[in-house]
C-alpha cells in the first residue's frame, strides 16, 4: 500500500511539474506575442526586429505546438519592403498584428479568426488597348493575403465572365500579377474589364478601354463622423489592474462594405495587465460611418493612412488624451486604472475628423471620371486615347487640369 502511495505521489509530481511547466511556457509565449502586437504600432519602424525578438523569447516547447507559423511570418515579412512604398506605411503592421493574434489563438487552443484578402494598389488603374502591347503587358495588385485559393481573376468579354486564375502568379501573400503577354489573358475588342474577385466579392475592377469609353460620373465628398467610445470586456483574469498598467492598444481600420455603399471602421482595444493574474479586456466593434447617396457607390477613400494605431502602458488613474497626426482619428481618450474594478469602466472614446471619399455612379460603365482622369495626369494613357476623350468629353480636360493643381 506505501509502495503504491509512494508510486502515485511521484507520477502526481512529475505529471504537475509537467503542467506547471506548460502553463508557464504558455503565458511566457502569449506575453511576448502581445508585446510584439504591442510594439508593431505607427511608430515602430523596427517592425522586422519587433517579430525577431517575439519568436527568440517563445519557448521551445510552445514553438513545437505552433510548427513553423511564427518563423514563417518572420520570413514572410521579409518579401514585403515594398507594400510600405505601394501602400501606407501601416498597410501590413494591420495583418502582421493580426496573424499574431492568430498564433496566439493557437497557442491558447481557441477558433482561429479568418482573413479576408484585401487589395491596397493596382498597378496600372487601367488598360489602354492603344498602347504598344509591351506597355499593356502585366497587372500588379498590392494587399493582404493574395495566395488565398479564394482569390480569382476574370476578363469581362462581352456578356461572358471568362476565369483566368490560372494567368496569375503570386510572390508573397501581399502581391499578384496577371499575365496579359502573349501567353497570358487574351484581350481583345470585346474584353472591357479585368475583375480580382474574393468569395465572389469584387475586390478590383480594371477598366478596358478600346476607344473613348463611356464615363461614369464622379464626386468628392468629405463626411465627419460622430465620436464613438469602445468598452472592451474581460477575456482574462479579474476586474482589477490594481497599478499593474495596464498596457493599452488602440487600432481603427477604415473600410468599404462589399457592395461599396458605406464606409465603415473597424476599431478594436485592449487593456492588459503587466503581472499575475494578467487580467485583460478586449473588443472589436465596426461601426458605420457614411452610406453613399442612392445610384451612387464609394469608388476610393482618399483619406490617408485609412487606419490609426496607438499602444501605450498606463501609469495612473489619470484619463490620457493622445491626438493623432494624420489618417482617420484625430485624437483617441483612453481611460485605463482606476480605483476599484476597473474592466467594465476601462475604454476609449475615439473622435474622427473629416474623411475624404470619391463616389461614382452606380451604373453598368467602363470607367470612372475620376480613374480616367487620374490616368491621363499620371501619363498612363495614350496620346490618341486623351484627344479622343478631350474631344468627346471636353469637360475632362478641366477635371485633369483640377487634379494637377
């Protein structure tokens, strides 16, 4: 009977060690995820180091349950220097943090959030059929998440929408081509556009245009949103920091509905204690911020950067106020430790300023005024296509004046 007493109060120790070793490795592993999260905001520049540093401070044991996810983010983020250029210079912190969040998820055995791939670029805006075949060779789409198997590629030819995935290459998760070579897509008279389409959701439209084409017309509007606070609720531990931080992390992410009738933001908080019992509270919420006018949809939101992020480690019961430079928020009120509980009182109140959109008619046309004209003033057109438009449209030779000024 000791024998056997003695033979269970060994296997409990090894088997509680064993657990306890696991629970620490895990929460060591999930802190250094968010304060990498944490750490990948606007004013980070060593984003390349920041997830460097998380993967080295996961342990060994954590890395074997995650396989290959975080060394192949590290790896990933390598292939993508160029989207700070083709996109503002937050367009893929947004993804990197949440494909941390996602990691973290895995590590802590919960659903997994899925990703949408989303389009930043396209490179040309349009097809011109009176350039030189060698100039009207290729299309580059700059965005998230672009091997996605979801992703296609379609040439409007007609009536027919013809699937031209297969023309398509990708390099990285953040870039596609489309082959419009000899071997690539065929254009012809009858193609009048190239659609990258997600789920059956259009991400991208890329006029074709043969001859002057007929235009759709186009508006600027700016629309100022109403203020908006976000209560985050408890996901961890008790209500209370109790001094402990916490450390808060604030993102706002503009985005346009599928039918591209309302602009909406996506905001998301997180309030995070910086010791035992590491309580959090954590929310995302979208919110509606403008629907287009009727027979009208959101071509482009102007506005630049479309997101906003802030982190910082609360060091008092006193209410931060942070203004932002430049993008959609204009200042973002957090409130964190106070006396007493807290989760529940803790929260941001997020103040936007003017945001500048470009509508289009919402009807069946080539191309937009806007996209035309944009074309013309970049140079991306050629010289017989600019007279014929001048000539058939002549009030477009004032908009591209306009959009030279």
């Amino acid at each position: 009977m000791k024998h056997l007493l003695y033979c269970l109060s060994i296997t409990c120790l090894i088997s509680c060690g064993l657990g306890k070793t696991i629970e620490d490795a895990t929460t060591k592993a999930v802190n250094a995820i968010d304060e990498a999260i944490s750490n990948l905001s606007f004013e980070s520049q060593e984003w390349r180091t920041v997830l460097s540093d998380a993967l080295d401070k996961i342990p060994d044991e954590i890395k074997e349950i995650i396989g290959n996810d975080m060394q192949n983010l590290v790896s990933e983020s390598i292939a993508v220097a160029g989207v700070e250029v083709r996109c503002n210079v937050d367009f893929f912190r947004t993804r990197l943090r949440q494909d941390l969040e996602n990691i973290k998820r895995k590590i802590l055995k919960q659903p997994l959030v899925e990703r949408d791939a989303e389009i930043c670029q396209t490179v040309p805006n349009l097809i011109d059929m009176n350039l030189s075949p060698n100039d009207r060779n290729s299309i580059t789409f700059t965005g998230y998440d672009l091997r996605n198997p979801d992703v296609k590629i379609f040439l409007r030819s007609g009536s027919q929408m013809i699937d031209h995935t297969s023309k398509s290459s990708t390099n990285s998760n953040y870039q596609l081509t489309v082959n419009l070579g000899g071997n690539g897509v065929p254009l012809n008279s009858n193609s009048s556009k190239i659609i990258l389409k997600y789920k059956n959701n259009t991400l991208s439209e890329i006029p074709v245009i043969q001859v002057a084409p007929e235009i759709c017309d186009s508006k600027a509007v700016n629309t100022s949103p109403k203020k908006h606070t976000l209560v985050p609720t408890k996901t961890r531990g008790d209500r209370e920091f109790d001094g402990n931080g916490p450390r808060i992390t604030c993102s706002v992410k503009l985005k346009l509905s599928q039918d591209k009738k309302n602009l909406r933001a996506e905001m998301y908080m997180k309030a995070k204690e910086t010791k035992s019992d590491w309580s959090t509270a954590e929310k995302t919420e979208t919110i509606t911020l403008y629907n287009a006018p009727n027979n009208w949809i959101i071509e482009k939101i102007s506005t630049n950067p479309t997101g906003n992020h802030k982190t910082y480690l609360d060091d008092d019961h006193a209410l931060d106020t942070y203004n932002i430079g430049e993008g959609p928020v204009q200042r973002m009120v957090f409130t964190g430790d106070l006396n007493g509980d807290d989760i529940g009182r803790t929260q941001v109140e997020i103040l936007f300023r003017p945001i500048s959109l470009q509508l289009r008619e919402n009807k069946d046309c080539v191309v937009s005024r806007f996209t035309l004209a944009t074309a013309i003033k970049e140079g991306k057109v050629s010289n017989k296509l600019k007279n014929d438009v001048f000539d058939a449209q002549p009030v477009m030779r004032t908009v591209v004046e306009q959009l030279n000024q």
